[in-house]
C-alpha cells in the first residue's frame, strides 16, 4: 500500500513551535465566517444557551455582535481618591425601622485605595447566585445545594485565604465600595452585558494589614445590577480561572429594602 | 489564554471561546493552511478551510478527547486542507512524501494504519533536535524547505539533507516492526 509520511505523522503536532503571525484584521474575518455559519447552523442552540449562564452570553453579545436591546443599563465606575478628596466616607446603613433599613452612621476610610460607585436605573428586585465548575482547591466555607448553587464559597488555608467567591447583594443607586490599600487595575474589559474589573491591591502598608497584597475580580452585569465578587490571595490567573468556570444566575432570593442616603461599604477578602 | 482553560470551555459547549480561540490560534491554522494550499489556491479559499476547521472544531467539541487543542487544530486543518485539494483536483504539496509500504490485504487496514502512525510517532521522537524539528515543520506544518532554513538559521541543503536522514530512520522504524517500505511516487 502506497502511504504519505504526511498522514503518518498525524499524531507529530509540534507543540512547541509556533508558524504565523497573528493578524487582527485576519482573525475578524475568520471570526466573522463563524459567525456566519454559526448562525446558519446553530441559531436555536444559541438562543437556548442564553438564559443558561449569565458570563457565556454575555461574553457571546461582545464577540458576535449580537443585537443590543435599549435597556437602561446599570453602571460601575471606579477611581482612586486623590490625595486631596481626604478620607473616603458615606453613610452605612443599620438601622431596621418597620421592616426597612436606614441609613445612621457617617463611616470614613482612611486606607481607601480605590472607590466603585454604581448607579441603578432601577431597584434590583433580586439577588444574584452563582455555581462554580472549576476550584484550585475545596472551600472551607459555603453551602450549596444539590446543584452547586450558592452565594458565598470561601477557602481558608489556615495560613491564607486563596479564595473567596461572593454575590454583593446591596447594590443601590449611588452606592460606594471601597477598597483598601495601594491599588492598581489589572484588567478592565467589557464583555457584553459584564463589566469584568481585574484590580490588586498591595495591603503591606495599610494600619492593620493581614495580609500582603490580595487580588480582586468584579463581575457586574450591566443588565441586572448583578455583582459577583472573586477575592484572594492566589494569583490574578487562578482566579480568572475562577471566573471563567462559573454560572451566574437570578437567585430568587429579594434584595435587602433600604432608603435614605446613598450607602458606603467595603470590598474585603475575608468577606466579600 | 492558557490553552487548557480554553479546551475546557470549547467541552462545556461556551460558544464565547470562539473568537478567544480564533483571536489565538487564526494565524497558526491560516499558515499551516497556507503551506498546504497556497500553490492551489487564493486567500478566499484558504479563509474558507481555516473558518471550516473552527467550525467543525466547534461541532465535534464533545468527542475532543486530546489535550493539547493546538494539536487538534492542526490536525484539523490538516484534514480540510488536504480535502479541500482533493475537491480541487491539485496535487499535494510534498514530492518526497510517499511510502510504499507492504502490508497484506486485509481488513484490519485502518487498525494497521493506526499502528503506523503509533510507529511514526516513535520515530520521530528518536530524531535528535534539529532533525525532530526539521521533520515536523516539514511534515507536519508543510514547511517550505527553505523557510524552516531560514527559520533556524541553516542552510537549505543542511534542511534537506536532515530531512533525508529522518525519512531513512522512519523506515528502519518501519522495517524493524514488520513493515518494509520504500519511497515511491503516486
């Protein structure tokens, strides 16, 4: 029998050598042929995976282009307080007075290192939860149910806290998060309906550190008001691993009702 | 994006890896294409079997048992190459490609052929770098002699004469499992 080398070596993928360059212009292209025959193919299947998991079709109306509704959109923003703003403070919300909570107590922060403000077009009725697929190491804390739906895991090592997942669940029109410590933004991409905010915060110098530097990830969806929150101690890329082996959905569960002024409140990793 | 994490999601069925995977892997899978093609047909016609090989790498996302992705992207386009030149009636790339090897006619051919890739794979391991490298690029990735010379700094006639030497050991390899070959032409 007459055979090619060509076929023979079928199983011989060099994995450690690399031909051709990337071009942007050749990817989009090659992006939008897909594209195309994805939609001849596989609309239904789309369509169906849609409601499944909040991050995959968010990410998927960024990379296809799919059809933006006209919706008010909640927002995220983020700063760093300058030198001269003074401390950051807000008031905090505490007291429950006939079934709602007020706002009493002005909190201030020294050791602010970065400050997330959200506006909400409307009050969230519900409250987010997610499941993870993916974990570098078992939660010590957290339950979930029979399917893995939770809103907190957390992982404490016993010298360390390589992780800990949470929903945020008091998002309101103008609330405040602060975070501590010396601050910097890793990554800040807009996946569709998600803002994905990637910051660092080096917490050596701060009055009470417990630990050197944590790493944040916030996942908030535009659409719902919704926010995720991955915190640890492992690096950036584990905990991007996270994120993107994890299911978001409406949980089911009301929003905690508040009035008054517009709220501050912390993002800690030991918390959430 | 770790290659690993991306093979994850493309098995979980995350329709968003697409583009992450395109944005990765377009320029690898357009050059291996490209050496396949490029002497049969234009740039169309070579986007075309690059998106197909996505496509179907999307399709066949729940039998990916590999995992190295990069292998299996190659291998696939490979394959729709290598399909696309034979609806178009042109000729493979490689003059120096064929091996007569004689195998009794049987049924279990496919099982055979499986085998020979099996002892391939060895051989080709046993190559010593360059020679390994040279081979690959060469048979693999359809390198252009003259390319992979340029590539790593050798002269071409050192290429093809590496390239010989890795032929000549493949069939040691073969003849000492049972199978004897020869080069020959289709």
């Amino acid at each position: 029998m007459k055979t090619r080398i060509t076929d023979l070596v079928l199983d011989c993928c060099p994995a450690d050598i690399d031909i051709g360059e990337y071009d942007d212009e050749l990817a989009t292209r090659i992006i939008d042929r897909v594209q195309a025959g994805l939609g001849v193919k596989n609309q239904p299947h789309r369509i169906r995976k849609i409601p499944r998991a909040f991050l995959i079709a968010a990410v998927l109306a960024l990379a296809f282009g799919t059809v933006a509704f006209a919706i008010a959109e909640y927002t995220i923003s983020l700063r760093k307080p300058s030198v001269d703003e003074g401390l950051v403070s807000g008031f905090r919300y505490e007291e429950v007075v006939d079934g709602k909570v007020w706002n009493s107590r002005i909190l201030a922060f020294p050791d602010a290192g970065m400050v997330f403000t959200f506006t909400c077009p409307e009050e969230m009725t519900h409250t987010p939860e997610f499941r993870c697929f993916w974990l570098p190491q078992e939660a010590t804390e957290g339950i979930t149910d029979e399917q893995g739906w939770t809103k907190r895991l957390f992982c404490d090592s016993g010298d360390s806290i390589p992780y800990c997942i949470s929903t945020i669940d008091s998002i309101s029109d103008g609330l405040q998060l602060v975070l501590s410590g010396d601050v910097s933004v890793v990554k800040e991409e807009r996946l569709g309906e998600w803002e994905l905010l990637e910051v660092t915060s080096d917490c050596s110098k701060l009055i009470y550190p417990t630990y050197d530097r944590a790493n944040y990830i916030l996942l908030f969806q535009k659409t719902t008001g919704y926010l995720v929150l991955i915190s640890g101690e492992l690096d950036m890329d584990t905990l991007e691993h996270i994120a993107y082996e994890m299911e978001i959905r409406e949980s089911g569960i009301p929003k905690v009702e508040h009035t008054g002024d517009p709220l501050i409140g912390t993002i800690d990793l030991a918390r959430g | 994006m770790n290659e690993k994490r991306l093979l994850r999601r493309l098995q979980r069925g995350d329709e968003s890896v697409l583009p992450e995977l395109i944005r990765q892997y377009s320029g690898y899978a357009y050059a291996i294409a490209s050496n396949i093609l490029s002497h049969a047909m234009g740039e169309e016609d070579i986007e075309e079997v690059v998106s197909d090989s996505f496509l179907s790498i999307w399709e066949n996302r729940e039998n990916i048992e590999t995992e190295i992705l990069k292998a299996y992207l190659a291998a696939v386009v490979r394959n729709k190459a290598k399909t696309a030149l034979r609806k178009h009636h042109a000729e493979e790339p490689l003059e120096d490609d064929i091996l007569q090897i004689s195998i009794p006619n049987q049924p279990e051919q496919k099982i055979l052929l499986s085998e020979l890739r099996e002892i391939a794979h060895d051989a080709v391991d046993s190559l010593g770098e360059p020679d390994r490298e040279i081979f690959q690029r060469y048979y693999f990735l359809y390198q252009k002699t003259e390319d992979i010379a340029e590539t790593l700094g050798l002269k071409d006639a050192t290429v093809r004469a590496k390239l010989s030497r890795g032929r000549k050991r493949l069939k040691v390899y073969l003849t000492e499992r049972g199978f004897d070959c020869e080069d020959t032409h289709y």
